[in-house]
C-alpha cells in the first residue's frame, strides 16, 4: 500500500529544506505527498451579507496558489503524485485533523537551524508535534544534508511498557524502504528499578525490530541528550526515533520533556511515534 507523507509548510527557508529533503527522500517510498499551510484569520465565519466567508474563501485560494508555488520552486526533477492544502485554525489542531483524515503515516515538518544561544528555533509547531505527535512525524533541520544518506536508525526505548506492534512495523518498513540498519537502544539510570515483566517488554521491543537490544549505564555527569549525541557520533546515526510518554501539566512544569531537550540540543533528522493508538 502506497504510503502518505502530510508536510507541514509555513513558505520559510527550513519549510523549503525539508521539502528538498523530503522530495530526495522520496525516492525510496514513492509516497503520496501532500503539502499543508495552517493560515491565521481573526474571524472565519460568515456575517449575515456573507462578506467575510468570502474573504476566506479568497485567502484560502490565495495561500493554495502560495503552496503550488512554493511547490514548483523546490521540486526540480521531482514529480510525485502531491496535492495542497490551506486550512485556518490552531496549527496543532489542524495539522493533526488532516493527518487523521487524510490517514497520513508520517508529518513531516522543519525547523530553523541553531540561533546564538545553542538551541533550536522550532518552525511553526514542529517542537509540540515531536513532544506530543497525533502519528508518526519527523523533524528536519534546516541544514540537513542533501541528499539525505540514512544508513542507520536509532530507535531509544525506556523499556516502561510493551509497545505497540504497529508502531514498530512502521519503523520496520521506513527503514526497509532506505536498505537502513535499526540500532535499538536503551539508557538504564543509576536508580532504575528492575520489574518481573521486563524481559517481556526487551522481547518485544527486540522481536518487533528484529534486532538485539544494546544497554547503556547513564552516568550522573552528563544529560540524556548529550549521551545521544555521542552515542550517534561514534555509530555513525543519521536519524534518531523517540518514543515520547504523555505527561500531565506538573510533569510538564518540574520535570520538562526529555524529547524537547533531545530536539532542543540534538541536530539530527528526529522521529518521533505515540507509544499507543
């Protein structure tokens, strides 16, 4: 069955990089390609003269006639079955409405390359998708190399919980589909607690991707972060997959999210996929 990437587009130097990237990508998949703008507008109903749901209708065509030619200034030789589309909402929202919808099997979305302060600038709201994706998404950095070379994939697992078949499938035939290697990887902390079912969870993490599992001691000296950017320097990693926990809003406020530390710090094309439907 065909496969359907839904890229996240704000028309800004990272968008037209991941389209690149995406595009050169592509060529191991074929996928069907869909490029979507989510657009502000202060109000988008219609008065009782029907004025301003012409003016959507209006600004809508406009930014689907912005996209078709975004769309032909980066494609080059690349011609793959693509549609576009504007839509005007919360960009979270939106997004994963039409990836729902439109049974999208990755999004895919930029971000800005590092500012002075070390850290990544997210484009649009590719940081919010990675820490709470609706659907499998990739974050593209604005520098990524092209065309893009994925020779291996490093799949980080906590080993908490058994996951969930068709999540791992997905992995399994992305990296199919590009002839890569699958590294599964987890980092054990100094105070993990070690429970009966456990070696449950290795085995399906393990027979899922078919690949052994590799432990890690993390030590107190350095952050998650860093252990994984040493980590994918020294194994020669071109694209790291993250499965992120839902956290409520105390967790979010005391403890912040590893995965928005990992794109924060890390310069690497990101996946990340819910853990559970």
């Amino acid at each position: 069955m065909q496969m359907r990437f839904l890229l996240a587009t704000d028309l800004t130097p990272a968008s037209a990089r991941m389209l690149r990237y995406v595009l050169e990508l592509n060529r191991y998949f074929f996928a069907r390609l869909e490029l979507i703008h989510v657009f502000d507008l202060p109000i988008a109903a219609a008065d009782e003269e029907g004025v301003l749901l012409r003016d959507y209708d209006a600004v809508t065509r406009a930014m689907e006639q912005d996209l078709w030619s975004f769309l032909r200034e980066h494609q080059g030789a690349f011609h793959y079955d693509t549609t576009v589309s504007a839509v005007c909402g919360g960009l979270y929202k939106a997004l994963a409405s039409r990836a729902t919808a439109w049974h999208a099997d990755l999004i895919v979305t930029g971000h800005s390359a590092r500012d002075r302060t070390g850290l990544w600038t997210s484009t649009g709201t590719g940081r919010h998708l990675l820490t709470h994706p609706p659907t499998p998404v990739l974050c593209v950095p604005e520098h990524a190399v092209l065309p893009p070379v994925i020779r291996n994939i490093l799949v980080c697992t906590d080993l908490s919980e058994v996951p969930d078949p068709g999540r791992l499938q997905f992995i399994v035939r992305f990296a199919g589909g590009l002839n890569a290697t699958i590294i599964l990887l987890h980092v054990r902390v100094r105070d993990e607690i070690e429970w009966e079912r456990d070696e449950m969870v290795r085995e399906a993490w393990t027979t899922s991707l078919n690949t052994s599992l590799e432990v890690l001691e993390h030590p107190d000296r350095s952050s998650l972060s860093q252990m994984l950017a040493e980590y994918a320097s020294d194994h020669e990693v071109d694209m790291l997959v993250l499965f992120p926990h839902k956290h409520n809003w105390l967790d979010r406020l005391m403890l912040g999210s590893e995965t928005g530390k990992v794109f924060d710090e890390l310069d690497l094309p990101l996946m990340s996929l819910p853990m559970m439907d």
